[in-house]
C-alpha cells in the first residue's frame, strides 16, 4: 500500500518501496519518446543507412573482421543475402574484404574507416545532446545523477564478473548469447 502525500506524490511502503523505486528507475532508464526516436532514424536515413547496415557495423565492431559465413550467421540470412548487403556497403566504403592471412580461402569483411565513423558520429550527436539536457540540471541534481550512475556502472561491472566466472573455461564466449552479454 502507498502513502499518498503533498503534491499528490505516491511514497510506497516500506515493504513495497525497493521494488517500486526499482520500477520507477527503470521507467526513467527506458523513456524515449518518439520525437527523440525520430530524431535518431532521421540521423540513420540521412546517412542513407539501412538498420541492415547498422547492424552489420555493429557485429563487425564487436567481433572484428569475419568471415563471410559467420556474418550471414549473425545477420541471419544466407550467404548470397549478406554478400549482397556486403557488396553495396563496400560500393559506399563502409566496409571492405580481405583474404585471411591464415587460411586463403577465407574472405574476411571488415569495417572500414567510413564505417567506424558512423558510430562516431552518432556519439558525437548524442554526446551533445546529453551535455544539453545535463546543463538543465542543478548542481545537486548533477552530483546525484553522477553517484547514481556510478553505482550502476559498479553493478554492471559486478554482474560482468560474476558472469564471466561463470561461463569462463578459457575459451571465452562461444555462442551469440554470451557475446552479447
């Protein structure tokens, strides 16, 4: 049960309180309404990239050059669909291929410098953006987001670990579900 108070403000019980902060935080967390999510498809388009491509610099920044296979793996679609996508992303610079020195008959796609700089870009926008919302905040507000986000930051890092000793057998991850934990 929740305590009603001035401002019509809802304080949970204490039983309650953790998991309804919990809730509340991640509200917060997630919030994206869709004039900022258009705002990020209208950067996306305006670099004519498809999700397609994005998707493909991002398993291609995470893994590093691979194979032709295992990126139609990760793409989820046949060797000749993601050759095609291959093609016109090297056709625009975002990505090129190379022979893998270990093994000739293996042709590795890989990011390019055009390619990487899409990320960088959109760093850059949302680095802005953030640094104009923050500015709105007061002094307090900023020093309590900075410790809150820490915090985060310190459990991710905590849960990584745990994560890892628990999936560690010296291989390091084997399947797209630990990758992309």
């Amino acid at each position: 049960m929740a305590l009603n108070v001035n401002g019509g403000q809802t304080i949970p019980e204490p039983a309650d309180s953790r998991q309804a902060v919990t809730d509340e935080l991640l509200r917060e967390l997630t919030f994206w309404n869709p004039r900022e999510r258009m705002g990020v498809f209208r950067t996306w388009l305006r670099g004519s990239l498809s999700l397609v491509h994005l998707h493909v610099l991002t398993v291609l920044e995470t893994g590093g050059p691979i194979p032709m296979g295992k990126l139609a793996d990760a793409l989820d679609v046949s060797v000749a669909s993601a050759t095609g996508i291959v093609d016109r992303m090297e056709q625009r610079g975002l990505v090129e291929r190379r022979d893998d020195e270990s093994d000739r008959r293996l042709v590795l796609v890989q990011t390019t410098d055009s390619g990487l700089l899409v990320f960088r870009v959109f760093d850059e926008q949302r680095h802005a953006a953030l640094r104009s919302l923050i500015g709105r905040l007061t002094d307090e507000e900023q020093t309590a987001l900075l410790t809150g986000l820490r915090a985060v930051r310190r459990a991710r890092e905590e849960l990584a670990a745990e994560d890892g000793a628990a999936h560690d057998d010296g291989d390091g991850p084997s399947t797209d579900e630990e990758l992309d934990r």
